[in-house]
C-alpha cells in the first residue's frame, strides 16, 4: 500500500512538473509572439511616420480612413475565422494586423516628439511587465474583473465618440486616465486568463489548439499594450 502511494504520489508530482514546463514554454511562446508583433509594429510606424511624404499621401487623403479601420476589419475578422485557420496561416495574419497598427499608428511622430514617444513607450513596457507578472504569479482570482472592465472599454469608446464633437480637453483627460487604468486591470487579468486556459487544456495535446491559443494571447496582450502605450502617450507626450 505504502509503495502503490508512493508511486502515485511520485506520478502526480511527474505530471505537476510537465504541466509546469509546458506552461513556461506557452507563456514564452505568448510573449514572444507579442514581442515580434510589437517589433513589426514599430518599424512600420517608425518607416512611415518619419516620411513627410507618406504622411501626407495617407493621412491626408480618403485613404486615412482605410488606414484607420483596416486593423478593426482584420482582427474581428481574425477572431471570429481563427478556428478555420491553420496555424500558420493564423499567425501570418497575426503579423499582418501587427504592420496594419504600424501603419495606423505612424501619425504619432508627426504629433509628438520622438523622445517623449521613446519615454513612454519605456513606462508602457516596464508598467505591463509588472501587471503581467502579477496576474500570471497572483492567487487572487481576477475572473470577476472580467465583465467589469469590458463595461469600462464600452464606456471608453462611447466617450470618445462623443467628445469627437465636443472636443473637451477634460473629457480628453479623463478618457486617457481611465484607460491607461481599464488596459492596466486587463493586462493582469489577461495573463491570468491565459495561464488558466492552458492549465484546462494541457491535457488535452492538441497542439494546434495550443498553438492558437499562444496566438490569442498574444494578441490580447499586445492589444492591452497598444491601448496603455496610446492613453499614456495623449497625457505624457510633448506635442510637436
């Protein structure tokens, strides 16, 4: 009795070291992912927005709206084929949204002064950096935060719609301070979100599954980033 305890205690502790390993490896895997998306991101957005004149050809023409909804077409799209996708193909997609925010987000270096981008650019990653390691590392239990901070994001985009017409400098401000806080709450809940569905799903095996969700979760973590890097930036970067 003493030895069928001792193997099966030596089996569980066994399968708690796989699990262990095969998180760290989903999570390097997810960070990586976002990493290079973030990479791609920024040469796009440096390659143009320091281009006078394809500045102008884009965002002084019709074809700025393209531009600027082209991202929102091809991650819903991305999000609602995924399933359909073959891995490869879901992770070229991936990098094609990736350059499309670039793109997108090139008009920042003909607003703001590149030192003040590379500044808060640095305070983005070393904040998401720590919310991220409290929500992969906390034994709280962030799901209730969920639903709260979806609302919060609804609520963003109904003020900032609005104040397209008011044109508030306080709206403005009170939009950038919630939601540098409401992309905060997410990063962390995010990671933790990530960890758990692996964690339900490990035993599982199936590595396409695995592999998109590693894909997913980069993408949610990279557009947590995105979001704080833009409320940061509309409070702490110097105006050209």
């Amino acid at each position: 009795m003493a030895d069928y305890e001792t193997i099966r205690t030596s089996r569980a502790g066994a399968r708690g070291v796989q699990i262990d390993e095969g998180l760290r490896a989903h999570m390097n895997k997810v960070y990586g992912l976002m990493s290079g998306a973030m990479a791609v991101t920024a040469v796009v957005a440096y390659g143009v927005g320091t281009n006078p004149a394809l500045l102008q050809a884009i965002f002084g023409s019709p074809l700025r709206w393209v531009v600027m909804f082209a991202p929102l077409v091809v991650v819903f799209g991305f999000g609602a084929m995924v399933n359909r996708l073959s891995l490869g193909t879901a992770q070229g997609i991936f990098f094609l949204f990736a350059a499309l925010m670039g793109l997108s987000l090139s008009f920042i270096f003909a607003v703001y002064t590149g030192i003040s981008i590379a500044q808060t650019f640095l305070v983005t990653a070393i904040s998401f950096a720590g919310l991220s390691l409290y929500g992969y590392t906390t034994k709280r239990d962030l799901t209730g935060m969920g639903t709260f901070l979806m609302m919060g994001v609804i609520g963003l985009v109904v003020a900032m719609l609005v104040n397209i017409f008011l044109q508030s400098a306080a709206v403005t401000f009170a939009v950038s301070v919630l939601g540098v806080l409401i992309f905060a709450g997410l990063t962390a809940y995010d990671t933790q979100n990530i960890k758990s569905m692996y964690l339900q799903m490990a035993h599982s095996g199936d590595k396409e599954w695995l592999g998109k969700s590693a894909i997913m979760g980069a993408l949610q973590l990279y557009l947590d980033f995105i979001n704080m890097f833009m409320f940061l930036l509309q409070f702490m970067g110097n105006r050209n």
